[in-house]
C-alpha cells in the first residue's frame, strides 16, 4: 500500500481588488515548505462568490512553486474546446517542468450547456471524445481525428506535454457508470468534497470491482477525495464558518454538503481524515474555506502527523 499522501487548495475566492500577489506567492513558498504533496483549484464559471479560473490561479501557482504539483479537480471539460484545453494544459505542464495533474467530469446532466454554445444531448459522448482527442493531440506527431463532433486533418500540436505521455488524468465521478469509465479511460478517482464519506467507500469499491474485472492493478490506479474542512480549537465555530463558506460556494445551503465537510478541533478533523483514509483515500485534499495560510499551517502540524500515527 502507497503511504498516505495530502494536498491543499489552491486559494481562488477573491472579491474584486482583494487579491494579493505577496500573500499568494507567500502561500505557496509555505506550503511547500510545509511538505504538501500538491495544491489543487476547482472550476466554477458561474456564481455569486467570486472565484478565480483555476487554469490561470495554477499558472501563478507553477510560478511560485518548484517542487509540489499541480492540478484541478475538476475541469468540467464537456463545456470547453478539448483542443483550447489541450493546448493550455500541454503548455502548463512544459511551464512547469511536468508538475501538472489533470482532472476532468462531465459535471452532468444540469450544467448550463447553452451559455457555452452547446447541447446537453450527448453529453457523455462529447465527454469521452473530447479525452479521446485531448490525448491523440498529446501524444500524436500528427493527429486525424474523425469524430461525432470534433474532427481533424493531418493537424500537429506542439510542444506535447512535458511528462510522457501525458500528465496524469483524474476522474471525478459519482454514479457506477462514471466510476466505470474512470477505470476505462483514466488513470485515477478523485471524489467529491460533496460526497460524504460512507458514499465515498462505496464508490471506492465499484472501482475496485471495476479494477479486478478488467486485470488491472489497484497499484496503477490512485484514489483520492476532496475534503472541505475547517479546525479550530472551538468546535461550534469551525462548523458555523465551515457552514456559511459552502453555503456561498454552492448558493444555498445544502445538508448532505455540509454533512460532508468535516470542522472542529484538531482531534475532530483527525478522526474525520482518517475514516476517509480508511475509506481508500491514498490522497486527501484539504480543501480550506477560511483562512487558508493559517488552515495550512494547522493541518500540517496538528492533523496530518496524527493522521499518519493512527494509521
């Protein structure tokens, strides 16, 4: 079994004139320090709470890191041009010296299709040819591509990415049939901060099942899972902060979200982690919603060390 491996979030929620560029590159230069194994963004166009793109928040970040990788979880890649994003993220990875993880989702059924030009119909098929593409255009001196929506003729991309043959693609999913084709068609599950944990450990064992049935190794196929969370020493106020924040990400207030989130004290969070390891998490994902300086700092050294000592 992998050790235990965590990430952070990459700060992306900045009212307009409040982002500051010292206190990221500060950010950064910590928790790197602070020994995270990689910073992660998450995609959201639309919203009252102002988020940045996360493309553009990974660039700085690759800017003012040299060692942790880099991704986001996820590009709802079904609304982008597969070849803009292939272009974008091949160039982030050569920026970065191949530290870029790539995480993709359909993002479903109820995602605004016509604000981005296209249809809802078919939207699984757009997704799984879009990858196709995406990785024809990474790894294909030049690419002939004949498909339902895309096509290509004799058409080269350069430079490919920087990790060979292309960085690393993660799926989130939720239901069986995307947890299938993760196994498919990627090369890792990263779950949902949304997902509770006992959902979590189901999803986990469909794509172990998905695993065994087509001979491939667990070992091949990393599993993560994103985690809002919130420590502080009084436990009421770390839910009560850790509440508000998911109420402003998602726009209302939904339980089974919060209910997912994990807040409170330091042994809170560690019992909390730890049944997501226990779950099959080899990688977790803080996601912080407060103070993300101070969050990171309290994460590395009062949850993780004991994290690791339970296991």
């Amino acid at each position: 079994m992998r050790p235990m491996r965590f990430a952070i979030s990459i700060p992306q929620f900045y009212a307009d004139g409040d982002f500051n560029p010292d206190a990221y590159r500060s950010y950064f230069a910590r928790v790197e320090e602070l020994g995270y194994d990689s910073a992660w963004a998450q995609e959201g166009v639309f919203g009252a709470s102002p988020q940045l793109a996360p493309l553009e928040a990974m660039t700085y970040a690759a800017a003012c890191t040299r060692r942790i990788r880099l991704g986001c979880v996820v590009f709802v890649s079904t609304l982008h041009s597969p070849v803009h994003l292939a272009k974008s993220l091949s160039t982030l990875d050569q920026m970065s010296r191949g530290r870029l993880d790539i995480g993709i989702g359909t993002g479903g059924k109820a995602r605004p299709f016509a604000a981005f030009g296209i249809s809802q119909d078919r939207y699984v098929a757009r997704f799984t040819e879009g990858l196709a593409l995406m990785k024809a255009l990474w790894t294909e001196p030049r690419a002939t591509f004949d498909g339902e929506f895309w096509q290509l003729r004799d058409a080269a991309m350069e430079p490919k990415p920087f990790q060979k043959p292309h960085p690393p693609v993660w799926f989130g999913a939720n239901g069986e049939p995307a947890l299938r084709r993760a196994v498919r068609l990627g090369d890792g599950f990263f779950g949902a901060g949304s997902t509770p944990t006992a959902r979590f450990a189901d999803q986990v064992r469909i794509v172990l099942d998905a695993l065994a049935e087509t001979g491939r190794s667990p070992g091949s196929f990393p599993i993560a899972k994103r985690v809002y969370i919130g420590v502080d020493d009084d436990a009421a106020l770390a839910r009560e902060r850790v509440n508000a924040a998911m109420e402003r990400v998602y726009g209302r207030r939904v339980p089974d979200i919060e209910a997912a989130a994990i807040a409170g004290t330091p042994a809170d969070c560690v019992r909390e982690v730890r049944a997501v390891a226990d779950a099959g998490a080899e990688l977790v994902l803080f996601t912080t919603v407060f103070e993300p300086a101070q969050q990171a700092e309290r994460l590395a050294a009062e949850v993780i060390p004991r994290v690791h000592a339970a296991g």
